[in-house]
C-alpha cells in the first residue's frame, strides 16, 4: 500500500510544508535519506499552544503535548516528501528526534514524542519502526512546546 493511501485509509489529511521560521530549509537530502530540520506544530501558520510542558497551571499538560508532536511529525512528513519529489517514495522512518519544553519537574518527555512517533508507526507499519531521542529543554523556538526531527529513507 503507498503512503497516500496509507494516509487516506487513515483519514489523515497532510499538511502543507511549514515556512521556516529562520535561515535553514525543511529538509535535505543525502542518498536514500531525507532528513527533516525540527518541525514545530504549526497548524495554519500558527502554534495552537505555547510554553513549557508539565502539571498545573499555566503550562501545556502532557497529553495536548504528545497531539502536538504528532502534528510534527505529520508537519515532517510533508516537508520530507516536497524534497524527494512525493509522498510514496518515502519508504519508512529511520530516527526520530524530539525536543520538549518542560518545566523543571517534568520528566515525560518519551511519552510526549510517542505522539510522534506512534503516528508514524500507524502510517508506516514495521517501516515506521525507529531510533529515538526525547530531550528536555527549556525553551523552543516561538515558544513552541515540541519539536522533532525526522530522518526517512526515499527510494
């Protein structure tokens, strides 16, 4: 099954690429790897929540973070098939790398990428099988919440 019937099957809707935000393109290719710059969750040219993630008031809870780092890697998707020229001839997902703004006691960042990647997991199936990083850090670009990156493999 190709991806875009993958993604149909799935009733997922890709998004456009994202504009980047500063010097840098969304993504690049290198042999039979695509590899995405970090991807914010931009939904319609804006973040639908900022700042940090973690319990109580004021910040983002974990589980609206983990949505946004599905819409990463849905954003990630789009930016690596406009640089390989389509969709379904990317063939799988090599490493995932996600970055969430957490506040000091937060320590949830894997279950927040899984947002990332277990979409990514429903579209590719055993391809969508990868490497992972979940960093905390305490601030993100625009004050986003989530960040990832993604390398994926193109025939």
């Amino acid at each position: 099954m190709t991806v875009s019937a993958r993604l149909a099957e799935l009733g997922i809707e890709l998004p456009g690429v994202v504009a980047p935000v500063a010097a840098y393109i969304p993504a690049k290719v290198h042999g039979d790897v695509v590899q995405t710059s970090g991807q914010l969750p931009m939904v319609s040219g804006s973040l639908p929540h900022t700042g940090k993630v973690g319990d109580g008031e004021g910040l983002v809870a974990a589980d609206d973070a983990k949505a946004l780092a599905r819409i990463c890697a849905l954003n990630a998707l789009a930016a690596a098939a406009d640089a390989v020229g389509g969709l379904d001839r990317i063939t799988g997902v090599l490493k995932v790398t996600g970055f969430v703004a957490s506040a000091p006691a937060f320590t949830g960042q894997p279950g927040v990428i899984n947002g990332a990647s277990e979409v990514l997991g429903e579209i590719f199936g055993e391809a969508g099988r990868h490497s992972r990083s979940a960093v905390g850090v305490s601030v993100l670009p625009l004050d986003a919440p989530v960040e990832v990156e993604v390398a994926f493999l193109f025939a």
